[in-house]
C-alpha cells in the first residue's frame, strides 16, 4: 500500500529484503569464495556490494517508472502536461 508520505528510505530497505532473500552464492560462486578474505568489520564483502548496487539500480528504475506511469494515467488523464503542450507550440510554431 502507498502511503500518504513516501518513505525516503524505500529502495534501500528493499535493497536490503533483496540481499536476505536470495542465495547470491548460486549466481556468484567466484565471488563467494572471495568473500571470507575480506575483514568482516571493515566492509562489506564484495558479493554484498555488488548485490546492493544491482538492487538499487533495478528498484530506482522500476520505482521511476512506476512514478512516470502513475503521473501520466492517474493525474494527467492520459492527456498530454501543459508543459509539453507548451514546448511543442514554441518549437514548431515559434511562438
């Protein structure tokens, strides 16, 4: 359900349900034996920031467009912005 204020810390939370959720090892067996080289206090494993950075990529796209279809099938109508309307009367009729 969407609340009435969005949660500005959305993606990451899903970033992290993502990282829990899956078994990465099956997808990354070379990174996997990597990852007890690494210092477990320092950082995180290699496998962890990859997966992290992946999902968060994939989430801020999917969520962007979410957002873009939303606008333009709920608030505008499926009618095109005032904006666009206005930038294409002054690019083809030099208004």
């Amino acid at each position: 359900m969407i609340s009435k204020y969005p949660d500005c810390f959305l993606i990451q939370k899903m970033t992290l349900q993502v990282n829990s959720l899956c078994d990465w090892s099956r997808y990354f067996p070379a990174i996997t034996d990597h990852r007890f080289e690494v210092d477990p206090g320092f950082e995180d494993d290699h496998l962890t920031q990859l997966v992290k950075k992946i999902a968060n990529k994939y989430l801020s796209i999917r969520l962007h467009t979410y957002a873009k279809r939303y606008t333009r099938e709920t608030v505008n109508k499926n009618n095109p912005s005032a904006r666009h309307q206005m930038n294409k009367l002054v690019l083809f009729k030099n208004i």
